[in-house]
C-alpha cells in the first residue's frame, strides 16, 4: 500500500528497455532522497510482464497505486498475437486495477505506428481506447524509434542492432533513403514520470531527433574507431552523449579492463590517461588499504577510472538489477575501466599500500546537480 508522503508509482513492463529506464529515474531520486536523510518520494513497484498472467499477483502490486506507467506490450510475435495481445495486456490491467479498488493516473507508451492499419498499429490503438476508457486520468505517450542502454539487437531497434554490428566487426545492410526518430529511453521514461506527477493528460509526444540511417551508422562507426584509439568524442549535444553510453554500455563487460599503450624509454614510461570528450574534469585520490571509494551510480556522466599504483577491485552492478562484475586492476600495468551508466560502481583497495587512483568525468562537477546517485554495489 502507499505508505504516508510516498507515491506509489507501479511500472509494467519493467524489465523491458523503456520500464527499466522509467523505473532507474524513480529510482534515483529515491537514493538522492535518501542519501540528504529525507523520506523517499516513492514507493516504486516494477511489474514484469509474468505478472498479467496472475490476477491475484497484479491485484496486490497495484493495491494504492497512485500512478501506472504502462510499458509492457508485445511488439514482436506473431501478426496475431501482436494485435490481440496489447489489447489484453490493457483489459487484464484496468481489470486489476477495479479489483484492487484503485484509480489510478495510468501513463500508456503509445507508438508512433498506433496510427498505421498494421496488426501491431490496430492492437496499440485498441489498447490506447481501453486505458483511457479506465475512468480515472490517462496519458497517451506516443513514442517514435527508442533507443538506450541494455536495448536489444535485433529486436525491432535499428540503433541497437547497429551498434552490436559495428562492435563485432560486421557491416550491416542499410537502406541508402532510410529515416528514423530517435528518443532515447531515458528521455521517454522522464517524460511520463513528470505527466503522472503533474497530472497531465492527453496526447503527448517528446520531440525526438530525426537521423538518416547511413549517418546514424556513421557516427556510430566513429565513436567505435575513435574509443577503439582511446579518444572520447565531443558529448556536448545530448544526444551524442546518450547515443555514446548506449555504445558504451554494450561493450560491458567482457570490454574491459582496457590496457593503455605504455611508451618507455630509460628516463621512465609515459601513457596517455584520457584524449577528447570536449574537457571534462579529472581528478586523483589517495586510498588506504580495505577502503571502498564509490557505491554511485550516473544518469547520463562518462567517468574513467585508472589506477596509477596499487591493487584494486573495481565492481559493477546494473542499477535494480543482480549480478556483479568485478575487474581487477594494477598501478604496474595500466588500464582503463570506464563505468557504464545506470550501473552503480565501487573501487575497492585490495592491496597492502596506499590506492593511488585518476578519475575523469566528461563533465564538471555541478553541486546542485551531480548526476551521482548513491547505491551500494555489494549487498550489506
């Protein structure tokens, strides 16, 4: 139930790209809350797509829901299943919703194709009619091509499949006229967590940015040439940064450590720590042995971390999610782990000397909005 001074905000279909993004903003702000000693806004309950199969199980999870973000849908099946199954995914939650005696602001991830006479377009439009024939406020979010962190290649998602491609060494097929909008997950999941919080309602449809696909595999192309250099490209248009961390994120983890080129000569070595990504700030930290530095996750911050002497653990957990990956590091052999975003991470010294460690951020430290969200990796 919605404990006093907390929202409580149900998202369906959080394990799924867009849930998980809308779900990690919720999220965050409950570990900035947290982390000042205030209460947390919300009591965030993530609903995965088993749940619609179990009346009872959705009843409970919506008990006191204030606000529904509705991202669970079917959008690869087939041509049947596509048209009907939203439809029911819609019937089965505004059942459940009557059950559990709640009205909730129901925020529905609508799609750009609702409009179209394909099986997928009628089942998202027929969904559409349903939530909003709920009886209580209703947001229809059209979305246009969604692209992010932890999107899946060749699963309806062009910017995905293409940057598995390009990491792999493969050169897809495109289509020379081809156009998509793109909006990243992120950018999507914030625009429904502030109408059910606003309570506004209706049609709304975030502006998206419209690339050519030959460029859009272009540009992915040079980031992949440039990292691969250990250049970072200038980020300072949103959406390159967002479209370089759904890059990043795709080379965790069996991408890292990356081993920097060492150049010695008889006065000593010398090796280039960061190149690019328009300045950014950089900074160093003296460790004792035993202690952890870090336990934070980012939003959208490229951070590098290069341990210059010493031994230690660097560990890396998504966000809400399980499973750990740990990366062992050496002062003596220098090498570079850059943390992904929407991953909390941590720096262990695990060595018997001081941890002498370089941290670089693509930009400065703000205070009033740090992008640096306080979240222990390993369990207490």
């Amino acid at each position: 139930m919605e404990r006093a001074g907390r929202m409580r905000i149900v998202v369906t279909g959080a394990g799924g790209l867009l849930g998980r993004h809308a779900a990690l903003r919720l999220h965050a702000e409950n570990c900035a809350a947290r982390f000042k000693g205030e209460a947390e806004p919300f009591d965030l309950v993530p609903v995965d797509r088993a749940a619609f199969a179990d009346p009872s199980r959705l009843r409970a999870e919506l008990a006191g829901a204030g606000a529904v973000l509705h991202f669970a849908g079917i959008n690869r099946a087939p041509d049947e299943e596509v048209e009907h199954g939203n439809p029911a995914i819609a019937t089965a939650l505004v059942s459940a919703c009557r059950d559990a005696g709640v009205v909730p602001h129901i925020v529905y991830a609508n799609s750009t194709h609702a409009g179209g006479d394909t099986p997928y377009g009628r089942g998202k439009r027929r969904a559409g009619e349903i939530l909003a024939g709920a009886g209580g406020d209703y947001t229809d979010l059209v979305l246009p091509h969604i692209f992010g962190e932890g999107a899946r290649p060749d699963y309806n998602n062009v910017t995905a499949t293409f940057i598995d491609r390009v990491i792999g060494g493969d050169m897809p097929k495109v289509n020379p006229d081809g156009r998509v909008e793109l909006l990243h997950a992120g950018a999507a999941g914030r625009a429904a967590i502030d109408a059910a919080l606003s309570g506004t309602g209706g049609r709304i449809a975030p502006q998206a940015r419209p690339v050519a696909v030959p460029d859009l595999l272009e540009k992915l192309r040079g980031f992949h040439a440039d990292y691969a250099a250990n250049v970072f490209p200038d980020l300072a248009d949103p959406f390159d940064l967002a479209l370089f961390n759904s890059y990043r994120a795709a080379l965790h983890p069996s991408g890292f450590p990356r081993p920097l080129k060492l150049n010695a000569d008889p006065r000593g070595t010398l090796f280039e720590a960061v190149k690019g990504g328009g300045g950014g700030q950089t900074f160093l930290s003296w460790t004792q042995p035993g202690i952890t530095r870090g336990n934070h996750f980012h939003l959208s911050k490229v951070e590098r971390f290069l341990v210059l002497e010493g031994q230690a653990a660097i560990r890396i957990r998504p966000a809400l999610g399980r499973g750990v990956w740990e990366y062992r590091v050496d002062g003596d052999a220098p090498a570079v782990v850059d943390m992904p975003t929407l991953h909390t991470h941590s720096l262990e010294n695990i060595g018997q000397g001081r941890l002498l460690t370089l941290f670089w951020t693509h930009d400065l430290f703000d205070p009033a909005a740090p992008d640096t969200y306080a979240d222990p990796v390993l369990e207490p």
